[in-house]
C-alpha cells in the first residue's frame, strides 16, 4: 500500500511540474467513437426498451470550487459552482444498422449573488445515422451546441453562441483499400450583437484512402479543401488545401496510434492578410502498459481562426501526457498534463503594447474515480490552470476542485 501511494505521489508531483492546460469536450459525444473515420454508438447496455428502441437517460452533477472564475490576474473572483446536466440517448438498430439521437443540457449556477449574471442554460443535440453495407457505408453526424463555455476557445469570458455542424461520409472498400469522401458544413454564431464579426461558417470537402498493412493496422492519405467565410468580415474570407498522410490503428497489442502529418496551404483573399504555408499534424498513441496501467500522449500542431483583435489565425502547438492506473476493480486513478503555445499571425496593440501575441498554457488535472455499479461513477478531481502572455492582460493563474457524479441507465 505504500509503494502504491508513494507512485502515485510521485507521479503527481511531475505531471503538476510540467503539466498544462485543459479543455473539456462535449461529453454527449463520448458515447461515439471512430473506427477508421466511420463513426458508430459506442455499444452501451440498454436496461430500458420500447420495441427495438433502446433508452439511455444520462444525469451528470458537479460541484467545482474555483479560485478564479473570471480568468482574470488583477480581479480575480472565487466562487463554489454547481452544475446540473440532464440527458438522453436514443438508439434504434435495425439489422447492422443503427439510428440515434441525444440531448444533453447544462444549467450552471453561481453560489455568490453578485456572480447570479454568470449563471446559464446550456443545452447539446446530436444525430447520428450510421448504414453499414457488406462493402460501403455512409455516416451522418449532426451536431448543436447553444453554449457559453471556455472549452475549445480561448476566451476568458463566457461569450454565448451557437455552433452547429453536419458531416456526411460515405465510404467503399476494395480489397485491402478503402476509399472514402466526407463533406462538413460548420457554422458558429455569437448571440451578442457586438461579436457579430467574429460568425463564420466553413464548408469543408474530404478524401481519404485506407490501407489495410496489418489486420488491425491501416496506412492512409488524405487531402482536405475547405472554404472560411465571415458575414460581417471579408478581410478573413479564405480557403485552405492540405495532405497528410500517416497510419492508424494497432502498432503492437499492446500499443494503439493515430498519426497524421503533412502541409498545409491556407489562403486569405485579401493579399494584405498574412497566409499560412507550413505542415499540420496530429500524433496520439495509448500503450497499455500493464492490465491496470495505461499510459496515453499526444502532439499536435495546426492553424486556428483567432477571436483576438483582426488577427486571423493563431499557430497552436500542443502536447499531452496521461495516465491512468487502475487500483483496485472499482478505483481509477487519473492524471493528465498539457502545454501547449499560441503564436499569432500578425502584430495587435493593447493597452500601450504591441508585437506579435504569444501566449503559454499549462495545466494538469489529477484525482480519483469509483464506479461501484456499471451505472454509476463518482469522481473527486483537482485541476490547475496558467497561461503566460507577453500581453500581460492575459495571464492568469485558476486552480479548481470538484466532485461530481455521472448516471446513466
């Protein structure tokens, strides 16, 4: 027992060293995963049905103290934040086929009564339809957010919107290849009219071809076009091409990867804007280390549209470390660490400064899972937060504790 909590100290203390930043995701969205890049129901035990339909109710609460909601180093503001987050998942399989929709909403409350205007109503849809032929498939996913959170941007405020996507993809499989197409139409609106310049939609169009080197291991390339259009900003109206290649699937048993790298040409039409021409990629691979030991990391490096100033893009580069290690049947131990550096595209003035933003993000996350019942999870979590600008407005320090329960029938 001691060796036990002497690793887990120990493991704590360096991920807390050099660890980074987090961004939660959509949790709706966990129940889908990807094989290859058809996405499908993660297969869940259904403990109520209606005929063929199979109904999943999701209840999720938490409870968060958090040093510093505002994000903010010269006023920052604590506060106790209790979040309740009701949802459903339906399924409806027919043959290999299979049907469903969820819903999921987030009603997020402030403990102190001057913090009452940060209070909000979130909610989050999906639709998935997945066809499953002997050789083809097509796979839509729609997808709905009206949010205000943090999560995926870089806000320190808690700006309302909405973001909605639809992804149809249809594939053929030859052989040892596969060939597929992909078609995406994203839009985000913000409902404050003072964002306004900052909507945009993009229609983007794919390729991919996979390779089946190994039963579980595949070799593909890609090659991706897609167009970026702002209503109320035309200066930031362009297009942008990229091809990558890499592999994805079971390097060893043991060992599961996805890799792709390659360039990327990104195109402003105003020849005033700066453009980006250089390589994009992702890297992501999980090593089961032990039956009760995982451990998972990740690099990646991209251009992303900025909501600072007129600035168009920001160059993100991210790294991630994990681990997960399994106590006992019903006890997880978890830790997490990121870093990860904005360099944006052109110089911006603020507050008597001006150059080139760059900004750095640390963080980690740490704390402790128990599922008594496979219905059933609680989880007491820590989570650091630091971002260092050479805009100083921007820097900030945020450190939260939470416990939350998740139950879903």
């Amino acid at each position: 027992m001691r060796r036990t909590i002497a690793f887990l100290l120990s493991l704590t203390y360096v991920f807390l060293i050099f660890a980074p930043s987090l961004r939660a995701d959509f949790r709706l969205l966990d129940a889908i995963e990807e094989l290859g890049e058809r996405r499908y129901l993660r297969p869940l035990p259904a403990r109520i049905k209606a005929g063929p339909l199979r109904v999943h109710p999701l209840l999720r609460n938490s409870v968060t103290y958090d040093s510093n909601i505002l994000r903010e180093n010269p006023d920052r503001r604590q506060d106790v934040i209790f979040n309740v987050q009701p949802g459903i998942i339906l399924e409806l399989p027919v043959n290999k086929h299979i049907v469903s929709v969820g819903y999921e909403a987030d009603f997020e409350f402030f403990t102190k009564r001057r913090h009452h205007f940060l209070n909000d109503q979130n909610q989050n849809m999906f639709a998935l339809v997945d066809l499953h032929f002997p050789d083809w498939y097509v796979n839509v996913l729609e997808k709905f957010s009206e949010t205000s959170s943090r999560a995926g941007t870089t806000f320190t405020e808690r700006i309302p919107r909405y973001d909605q996507s639809i992804n149809p993809k249809i594939g053929y499989k030859w052989r040892r290849t596969t060939f597929e197409a992909g078609f995406r139409h994203y839009v985000r609106d913000f409902r404050r009219q003072i964002h306004d310049a900052l909507d945009f939609q993009m229609v983007e169009y794919t390729g991919v071809i996979f390779y089946d080197l190994f039963a579980r291991l595949k070799a593909l390339i890609e090659y991706q076009f897609a167009q970026i259009d702002y209503d109320d900003a035309f200066e930031r109206v362009g297009t942008f091409q990229q091809v990558r290649a890499g592999l994805e699937g079971e390097l060893h048993p043991s060992v599961l990867a996805k890799i792709r790298i390659g360039p990327q040409f990104r195109n402003y039409d105003e020849s005033s804007q700066t453009d980006f021409y250089s390589w994009v990629g992702e890297a992501a691979v999980d090593y089961q280390i032990r039956k009760n030991v995982k451990v998972y990391t990740g690099l990646s490096r991209q251009a992303v549209e900025a909501t600072f100033q007129n600035v168009n893009f920001y160059k993100e580069h991210l790294a991630r470390l994990g681990v997960e290690y399994q106590i006992r049947l019903a006890w997880l131990y978890f830790l997490e660490g990121r870093y990860y550096r904005h360099d944006y595209s052109e110089e911006a003035s603020l507050g008597g400064q001006s150059g080139i933003r760059r900004d750095q993000h640390w963080g980690a996350r740490t704390g402790l899972r128990y599922t008594p019942r496979e219905w059933l999870e609680l989880e007491l979590a820590y989570q650091f937060m630091h971002r260092n600008s050479n805009f100083s407005t921007f820097d900030y320090n945020d450190n939260q504790v939470s416990f939350s329960t998740a139950l879903s029938y």
